[in-house]
C-alpha cells in the first residue's frame, strides 16, 4: 500500500508517536532546523527526538492550517502555517504550552515518492497557561491503538 505524504503526515505521525510515518515525511538525507534552541539535524533525527520528548508529556496535539504550495516538475516547496498544544505537569500543576508558526519545506519526488528534504520552521509566538480540566471526553492513544488507524485502515 503506498503512503501518502502531506504537510499533515507530520502531525499524524507526531501526534501518535508513529515514527515510521514520521520518517515517511523526509527523504533519508534530510535536514531538519527548528533553531538552535530546538533541533537542528537530519529529519529522521527531529523524528526521534521530538517523540522522545512527547513520552514525558501529558499529552499533545498539533494542526496544520494554511499552506501555500509552490509546484516545479519533481520539487516544491511550502509554507505551512501550524499550531501545537502541549500539557505537562509542572510543580503539580496542569500546564498547557501553546506554539504558532510555519513549516518552510523543500520537497522532491524520488523514484515517485514525495518527501521533505528541507525543513526550516519559523516560531511566530508562542505562551504558557495554567490548565483547569471542565470535561473529560474519550481520548485518543498515542501509538498505532488509536482509533483513527482502524476507522481509516482500509482507505490508505
């Protein structure tokens, strides 16, 4: 079955902790820059490293919004708007840490498979709040038990 890889792959991947799709989202040789401050390595490496990091949080949501596409035979490129929602336990407290910013990627088709090979995100702002829980609704897993993969298994 081939995989169909967009700008919102990496948040699918990212969001289940599913690091064979986020591999998916980058060719082999890529790079990724989130600042220097962040990550900056190869693609693959921001994959393991950010799902790493997501094993010590509460829990974690990223959306892709706008993006702006560029198309020239076997490359692209893009620009991605995102936001990401991230709670952690800080101090005791239920800590809910917003992002806003931009994907700007670099794509080409290899051997008819499209994928990053340039990434460089751009944080516009960003804040942290204290959280106070009004609801509990059914949550979504982490991992390929989400119910997404078997609601979507025999689409992709």
């Amino acid at each position: 079955v081939a995989r169909r890889v967009s700008p919102a792959t990496y948040r699918r991947a990212v969001d289940r902790l599913d690091k064979p799709l986020g591999y998916a989202v980058f060719h082999e040789d890529a790079t990724a820059d989130y600042g220097a401050d962040v990550y900056q390595g190869s693609g693959r490496g921001f994959i393991d490293s950010v799902c790493a990091a997501h094993l010590h949080t509460v829990n974690h949501s990223h959306q892709v919004c706008n993006s702006v596409i560029t198309l020239d035979g076997d490359s692209a490129g893009s620009e991605t708007y995102f936001h990401s929602a991230t709670r952690i336990m800080q101090d005791g407290k239920l800590i809910q840490i917003h992002v806003w910013g931009r994907y700007l990627d670099r794509w080409s088709r290899r051997e008819g498979r499209w994928a990053i090979d340039k990434r460089r995100t751009i944080f516009d702002f960003d804040e942290t709040r204290d959280i106070v829980l009004t609801e509990r609704h059914e949550q979504g897993a982490r991992d390929r038990t989400d119910p997404s993969y078997v609601f979507l298994e025999d689409l992709t």
